[in-house]
C-alpha cells in the first residue's frame, strides 16, 4: 500500500499540479483517493478533519497529512531533492526567483486565468448559471497586461526563474491547459512569441503528457 | 540592502516585518510614492514590471512579490532573529500549508475590506456597501475555520511562531486597528488570542509605530 496518498479527482487544477509535480520528481508509488467535489464528498466529517476549508487535494503521507497544492509540490520537491527534475533552483538567488514567479503565479496569473476558465468551462456544472461575459471580459483585460510582461521576462530567459525548468513553470501549466485547451483562448498565446514557445516547451514535458494520460483515464472511468 | 515601497503599504509592511523579525535593520527604505504614480514611472518599471511595490535590492538581485522577499530575508538570515519556518521538513511543510492559505483564502476575502474601508476613504470615496457586505461575511466563515483550528494550536502552523502567522498582520492591522472593524477577529476566542499575541511582538509593533507615523 503506498504511503503517498492525494486526494481528489483530476478535474481540478490544483489536484493536477500536485500529480505533474510528483511525476516530475519520478515518484510513482501514491495513491489517488477520489474526492468528487460534485457529490460533495469534500464535506464530509470524514474529509474535513484532513482539509478543513472543504478543498481538493489534501496529501498524505505516512500519518503527516498536508494541503494546499503549491505547499504540497513544495513539499515533494524537498523530500525527493535528489531524484527526477530539480525544482527549486541551485543557489539563493535561484530559490528567489523560483519564489517571486510562484507569487506571480499566485497572485496575478491564476486569480484571472483561473475565473476565465470558471466562468467558460465549469459556471454551468458548478455553479448551475450560465458564463457571466462581462466577468470574462475584464479578467481577459487584466490577463493581456500580465502576460505582457510575462511576454518581456521570456524574451530574455528561457524559462521564468532564468534558464532552468522550475516549479514556477509547472504551477502555471494546470491552468494554462484548460485556459488554452478548454475555454478556447489560446489566441493569448499564440499571438505573443515567446510565451508561446515557453507553453509549447512545458506542456509538451514527459510529466505533463503523463498527467494528461491520467486525466484522460479518469474521465474515461467516469 | 534597499526596500522599495512605503511603510503605510500594507505589503511592503510584510516584508519590513520579516525584517524586523530577523533582527535586520541593515537596509533603507527608498519611498515610492503611489499618490504620484511613482509605481508606474518608467525606471521603477524596469525593477517591478507590474508596477508594485514592495520591491528589494540586495545587491545584483532585483526581488519583488512581499511573499517571495519575505521567504528571501527568512532564508537569508536563518541563524539569527526568530526561526520563521520551524525546525523539521514536517514544520517547514506546515508554514508553507499555511501561507498559501493566507495568500488563496484570507487575503482575497481582507485586501478588498481594506481597499472600502480605509484605503477608498483616503481617497474621498465612500465605500461600497455591498463588497463590505459580502467580504465580511465570507471572512467570518473563513474566521470559523481559524477558530476551530486555533483552539487546538497556539499558531497556525502549530505551537511555534512562523512566517505563516506574520504574513496575516499587515491586513489584520488595517482592519482591526485602522478600520475599527475587528469584530471578525475580535469575537472569536482563539483567533482573538492569536491576533493578540502576534501583534503584540516586538518586530511588529516597531514597524506598525512606523507605518502609522508615515500614513
């Protein structure tokens, strides 16, 4: 029985950050407890003893349980630092920047991206409305200026953080795939160069193909 | 070492608060100005490019986002000052937890309350009742949630003092002290007993003194 548990379904994000984080890391051996946010098992007793703001994923391993995605890929890149990608960059300088792309991530790019794909692909199964296209059209404002700038720091480096894969890339991918892929803006994308070849580059990783594989099996399960 | 920012800004608080936790005052604070945009001004630009403050130098490297500075100083600085992230992996883990749930939960319910009731009155305009409304009602379901939590551990991320606990007062001071509008906090035992603990250490109360005299 693994010792490695993540709970939730890969419909979420948040849940598929952690997967792409583990796959990244080459760590193979977890288990996924399925959590439907759709049949509300995320409010069980049961459940909120582990998570206690109702959310997916929680994480688990051994008898130490943790969530919050970011807190938990942050965690998997410390225990496995010797094995698959190195996440976090080498030198304190690297870590910095790692962090500060991660805050960008955190407090720029997902609020937005994240409520253009709520209200395009899950405000009717969710929240039983229809998209509210006013709320579409100002986050889309907002999210051209931040990719903008996300546009200018990838002229000059490769990846976010500088010239190596990091966990700052891997937050954004998540996202960007149901942003791209799923509500259908990848015009976003494809009209700014750089940030284009840097989504080609880290979407097209082994880790995100893998997840996509899982996701893909999960929906086929349903 | 420089801070870009101003010290009645609730994120370059953060960071100044770290600071001061650390023991650190080997640095200035070069003032940029929101009310004349100097956030947007062309050279400030090259150093944030979403115009932001806080912003740090140390050295050749340009940092910006509170959080990330914030971790920086911690790390920085580990051997000395208070240890912001706990002893173990496990601990370490657990501030982490806790910080992204400032950053995801609280500060999105908080940064709005405070943007209506201290930071729009500044600036002639009344606020609007329904955002205060509906963001107080929320933070007091979050509230409920640090409660439960609290009764059992003195601090977020148990019974040490963290970069997690920290990371909740610059908002919690404007609301609280600022705003006069605490009742969230206040109300609840445990969280009231946290929020009187952590604003009531030395690292705060010599920034808050600051952050009050230059508002």
């Amino acid at each position: 029985m693994a010792s490695l548990k993540v709970y939730g379904k890969t419909y979420s994000t948040n849940v598929t950050r952690v997967l792409t984080t583990l796959a990244e890391k080459n760590v193979d051996d977890y288990q996924m407890v399925p959590i439907d946010l759709l049949t509300g098992a995320n409010k069980t007793p049961e459940y909120l003893k582990l998570q206690p703001f109702g959310q997916i994923p929680a994480f688990q391993d051994g008898d130490f349980t943790l969530y919050e995605s970011r807190a938990i890929a942050r965690y998997i890149s410390d225990k496995y630092e010797g094995q698959g990608t190195a996440l976090s960059g080498n030198t304190e300088r690297e870590k910095a920047l790692v962090n500060q792309w991660l805050e960008v991530e955190s407090q720029n790019y997902n609020p937005c991206a994240g409520k253009i794909v709520f209200e395009c692909v899950f405000a009717q199964i969710l929240a039983g409305r229809p998209t509210d296209e006013a709320v579409v059209k100002e986050q889309l404002e907002k999210l051209e200026k931040i990719l903008d700038v996300y546009e200018a720091r990838l002229t000059h480096h490769k990846y976010l953080a500088g010239d190596f894969f990091s966990l700052a890339d891997l937050a954004h991918i998540p996202v960007t795939n149901n942003l791209i892929n799923v509500a259908k803006k990848g015009e976003l994308f494809s009209s700014r160069k750089h940030l284009n070849a840097w989504w080609e580059d880290i979407s097209s990783r082994p880790s995100w193909q893998k997840v996509l594989q899982i996701i893909q099996a999960g929906q086929q399960q349903k | 070492m420089k801070v870009y920012g101003m010290p009645y800004s609730t994120c370059t608080v953060r960071v100044l608060t770290t600071l001061a936790e650390k023991d650190e005052e080997g640095y200035e604070i070069v003032p940029i100005d929101l009310q004349v945009g100097a956030h947007k001004s062309p050279e400030f630009l090259k150093l944030q490019p979403f115009g932001a403050i806080p912003v740090l130098q140390d050295g050749n490297l340009t940092l910006f986002e509170s959080r990330a500075i914030a971790r920086y100083v911690a790390e920085k600085f580990e051997g000395k000052g208070t240890a912001l992230f706990g002893k173990t992996v496990e601990e370490r883990a657990l501030v982490n937890q806790w910080l992204e749930v400032e950053s995801h939960s609280f500060n999105p319910l908080i940064e709005p309350l405070v943007v209506q009731l201290v930071f729009a009155p500044m600036r002639g305009k009344e606020p609007v009742e329904s955002v205060v409304k509906d963001h107080t009602y929320k933070l007091e379901k979050l509230l409920d949630i640090y409660e439960a939590h609290l009764s059992e551990n003195k601090y977020l991320a148990g019974d040490f003092f963290s970069l997690a606990d920290l990371s909740h007062i610059p908002y919690a001071f404007y609301l609280i002290n600022v705003a006069k509008k605490g009742a969230p906090f206040t109300s609840r035992k445990h969280v009231n007993a946290w929020w009187e603990d952590i604003s009531s250490r030395p690292a705060w109360k010599k920034v808050a003194a600051l952050a009050l005299t230059k508002e």
